[in-house]
C-alpha cells in the first residue's frame, strides 16, 4: 500500500478484557515496529520484527504484551487483561531494513475504562 | 540506554518568524529522524539525517554527529507548522538485535499564531 495502516483508530475497552491491534506495513518493507505514545510524551519503543529474525522484545512492559508478525507482512499487538495504565497510542512503523528510515501509521488509541 | 533531549520544550512564534530547535544525545547514532506530529497525531517525516546538512523547503537540518547534536531550521514560519516536533535516534551501539528501534527525545511543541 501508500503507507502504513492501522487498524482500529480507536479502541474503548473495559478494564480486564483483551485487545488485539493491527498493523499493515509499507509494501516490501522487512522491519516493522510498535511504539506506544503516553498522553504528552514522546514514543517508547516496544518491540521490533525484522525479517526472519528472532524480534526485539525487550521494550515490552509486561508479559501481558505480545506481538506476532506473518513472515513480512501484517503484525498484530495483543494487550491481554487490559489495565487503564494501557491507555495510550498504539503506533506501528516499518522501515526497508533495520535503520533505515522508519514511516509511521496514524496509530490506535487504546482507551481502558 | 542513549538519551535524547530536546529543546526548547515550547516555543511560541509569530507568523513569519524563524526558528531552531536543538537535538542533543549521548552516544554515537547510526540514524536520526525529525519528524512533525500534527495536532491529528500523524508522525511526518521531515528528515532522516544521521549526519551532515539536508534542506526542504522552508525546513533544513543539521546534525554533528562527532559532536552529538543535531538542528532543526524552521524559517518563514506559518501556522501549520504549529505541532510537536520529535527527534529520534538509534544508537550505532546498540548492536543485536536492537539494531534499528528509535529513541525518541520528548519533543518541542511549536505554536505559530497569525
């Protein structure tokens, strides 16, 4: 596609219950990231795929965060047992190859009540 | 980990005004990005410089790597450049697996008034 997608752009969930995001990166792109983006902030980095390698995963902030990502296409960010510290902008972002320069989608806003 | 800081936190400016704003990080960096977060949330890329001097329109950036800085020019401003503005590192450090993710510094939030 034109560039990256994100879907849903909104998400309101209650507190407990699991959400899955999605992310369709940039055609041909083999890195893909998620990054999550606090009210005010700037963006903290939670996990990084890159073709076929083991992903990064070391900017996960709890086990109840995962990510999986189809050989180089679509990736999906599940947030399980919801809590309202999750409350944030989910964006995702690919890149050719690993730091090269990354395009943002327009993000999921994750609001837990 | 590489820490990013920007400044100034805010500024306001009239229309027409120039501006610069600052990026200064503390390890070597194999990639910075600028980039413009509208007040919709959309990130836009402005430049991906690592080093040296890019221009865009009324936009130009400099980064000195061997002095770990990098400047964002803004001239003739106008009001749609109202927004946050973030610069983003990776550091050439990081190694493994870590190769490629942005840190990003907490960002300057321009307001142009007309």
């Amino acid at each position: 596609g034109a560039g990256v997608s994100q879907s849903p752009s909104n998400k309101v969930t209650e507190k407990g219950k699991d959400v899955e995001l999605r992310c369709d990166p940039i055609s041909g792109h083999t890195a893909l990231y998620w990054y999550r983006q606090r009210l005010g902030q700037g963006l903290e980095f939670l996990i990084y795929f890159q073709g076929n390698s083991a992903p990064d995963k070391s900017g996960l902030p709890s086990d109840r965060f995962s990510a999986e990502r189809t050989g180089e296409s679509v990736s999906t960010l599940t947030i399980q047992r919801t809590q309202q510290e999750d409350s944030a902008v989910y964006l995702c972002a690919s890149s050719f190859r690993g730091n090269y320069e990354q395009y943002f989608g327009p993000g999921t806003r994750l609001t837990v009540t | 980990g590489i820490q990013v800081e920007q400044s100034p936190p805010d500024l306001i400016l009239q229309e027409g005004a120039n501006s610069t704003l600052r990026c200064n990080f503390s390890d070597s960096v194999n990639n910075l990005q600028w980039f413009h977060q509208n007040p919709w949330g959309q990130l836009i890329n402005l430049f991906y410089i690592p080093s040296g001097t890019k221009q865009n329109g009324r936009l130009s950036a400099t980064t000195v790597a061997t002095e770990r800085y990098s400047l964002l020019y803004i001239s003739s401003s106008q009001t749609t450049d109202s927004g946050v503005y973030f610069c983003a590192v990776n550091s050439e450090n990081a190694g493994g697996t870590s190769y490629g993710k942005l840190t990003f510094g907490q960002g300057t939030i321009l307001t142009v008034h007309p």
